[in-house]
C-alpha cells in the first residue's frame, strides 16, 4: 500500500480527522480522501515541558491526549470509523520549536535553516471505533533548505502563514519552495513534515484490526 491513498477495513467505516490542522486536511484533500473533521479542544500547554522533554515523548502524549479527550467526548458516531489524532513539533540543534511568538522569532527561525535541517516529529494516533482499539506512534521526517534570502524571509513574515506553523515554515509554501533541499522519512518524508504521513496512518490501521 502506498503513501497516496487510505484503504479503510470496509466501506462501512467512515474516516475522522480528531484535529482542526489544516496542513492535515491539505494531505486528506491532495489525494481526494474523504474525511469528517471531529474535535474535542485541549490545553496543550499543559501537557509536558518544551524546554526539557524528549520530543517524540511530548508529541506522543499530546497525540494521546487528544485521542482520549474525542474518545470520551461522545461525539464520534455509532457507525464503525477510523479517527486519527496528532501533534507536531519543529527540531532544530536540539531545541523543541512550536509556532513563533512574534517576527523576531519567524525571523530567527528561518534564518537559522540556512545552516542546518530541521527534524519534525509527529505523534499520531488511529483509533477504530469499531474494535475500539488504538495503535501510536511518532513519526521523525527531517528537512533541508537552500539559502533563503532576506527578501524571501520579509514577504514569508509579512502573509504571515508562518505564524501558524511549528517552526515557522511549512513546505507547501509558494513563496518557500524554491529554497527547499533534501527531505528524509517515510515516503520521502514530505507529507510527514506538511503533518500527516498516509503510508504511516495505513500501517496503524492495520494494527487496529488484530487481536
């Protein structure tokens, strides 16, 4: 099974995005996925320390959290669906990197990539509500950019998109693209970085149909 489609267990089951990201519904729309947008709000903040903890350990707990949170809520429907959960977070020389604060920082961040990659980890959770079983895991991509010029970073903080991105960039960009280098995970690791990696969705799927 490839990284381009989702096979559900049957035609019976409807398929939940648990999060209101919209770099995750851009990778359910890009491959025409059908898919219904459910979503119980947590604290995030309150989970974890940014400053300190393991960034696979943080996303995954998140990623949990929300699952739990959606699980309980009531809110998922009787028939049988798949409901997937995430979180994601920007690495960079070690350091936990979350959406910038302000441009100072949108700026710093993207300034910094001329120097080195960026890894994202993504914890994500599938849940079926049929079996009513969960299968996790943190999904690690890492992303090379080319030099980006100060005028390139001046137009990226002035739309202001990376003000809504962990890291503050976002690989689907127009205005980025022409800067990016190399991409490493799952399927070459794009969809990864954007947020969600199908090929990874399909494998937990899988898990939640076995005893």
């Amino acid at each position: 099974m490839g990284g381009h489609t989702l096979q559900l267990p049957d035609e019976s089951y409807r398929l939940i995005l648990g999060s209101s990201s919209k770099s995750r519904a851009y990778i359910l729309n890009k491959y025409n996925i059908p898919f219904e947008v459910c979503v119980t709000p947590i604290d995030e903040k309150a989970l974890g320390d940014r400053a300190s903890d393991d960034p696979a350990i943080l996303v995954a707990k998140i990623a949990d959290a929300k699952a739990n949170a959606l699980i309980n809520s009531g809110k998922l429907p009787q028939a049988p669906a798949i409901v997937i959960c995430a979180d994601q977070v920007a690495v960079y020389d070690g350091q936990i990197r979350e959406k910038p604060v302000d441009a100072a920082e949108a700026r710093k961040y993207l300034e910094s990539y001329r120097d080195g990659p960026v890894l994202t980890y993504g914890g994500v959770v599938v849940y079926n509500t049929a079996t009513r079983k969960r299968a996790a895991t943190v999904d690690v991509a890492k992303q090379y950019f080319k030099y980006i010029p100060d005028g390139i970073i001046d137009e990226l903080i002035a739309v202001g998109g990376v003000f809504h991105c962990c890291g503050g960039f976002t690989i689907e960009d127009k205005l980025l693209m022409p800067y990016l280098g190399e991409t490493e995970g799952v399927d070459g690791g794009a969809d990864s970085i954007v947020g969600l990696s199908l090929t990874v969705v399909q494998s937990l799927i899988a898990q939640t149909l076995t005893e």
